[in-house]
C-alpha cells in the first residue's frame, strides 16, 4: 500500500532565506526586500521563518524545469567562476555561451546561475562536437 517516495516527495516543499543564499551564493535582507516587494517573488510566512515555494523559486529564476530535472534543478547551482573551472575553460567563455542561450541558464537577480546536470549535458555535447570534428578532419586527410 505505501508507495516508494517519489523525486517530488522528496524535495522540500518550503525552503527558508539562508538555504535559497546558500543554493543561490548570493543575495542579502536587502536583496530579498526588493523582490518581495516588486512580486517576483513570494514569500510565505508562519510569525517566525520567511519561506518559499519551490515553484515559486524556479519561477524567480527563469521558469519551471523539465519534469524529468527536477530534482537536479533543486540542487545547488554553481557561479560562472565554478563552472568555468568544471569545464576548463574561462567565466567570460560560459557567460558568453549563456547569453548566447547555448548554454541553459538560471538569473538571481544580475547574477548568472548554472544548474550542475545541465553544465554536464552541455560540456560532454561540446567535446563530443570537438571530437567529432577532429575525426571528420582525420578522414578527410587520408
């Protein structure tokens, strides 16, 4: 009768200020003052924690993820310095493929966040393509 917990099951359903800072590696009262009060997003409270919505965060950073990663998109994101050093290469070079929308994107605020799995899935389709061309270059020379 009692089923196995799901993926959504297991993610928090309200999550407080100081873990959306830690998951975020940035923001401040202030920070979170402005956008409660513009409405980007929407804080519940219960007389003694400010919390939100997992939904209403995705929301905050650009939009609800694909079913399938969810629960990866829950996770910590990681700066541009971060993933620049997972992918050897330089910030400018990530924040280039992100504005270019190459490479997928969460916004807090000005700043650029990256989710772990995504970064993953867009630097092995990036070397697959460096390998590929390499090979290509190799058959057309012999």
């Amino acid at each position: 009768m009692n089923e196995p917990p799901t993926d959504e099951t297991q993610l928090p359903a309200l999550i407080d200020r100081e873990r959306l800072i830690r998951r975020w590696q940035h923001g401040s009262d202030s920070f979170f003052w402005r956008h409660e009060a513009s409405g980007a997003l929407r804080a519940l409270s219960d007389g003694i924690k400010v919390r939100y919505r997992l939904s209403d965060i995705f929301a905050f950073e650009g939009g609800q993820p694909p079913d399938d990663l969810i629960g990866e998109y829950a996770s910590d994101l990681l700066t541009e310095v971060q993933a620049a050093r997972l992918c050897a290469v330089r910030p400018s070079y990530i924040l280039a493929a992100a504005r270019s929308g190459d490479l997928p994107v969460r916004r807090i605020g000005r700043a650029f966040r990256f989710v772990p799995a995504e970064l993953e899935a867009w630097r092995a389709r990036r070397f697959v393509n460096r390998e590929t061309l390499k090979k290509r270059g190799k058959a057309g020379d012999e």
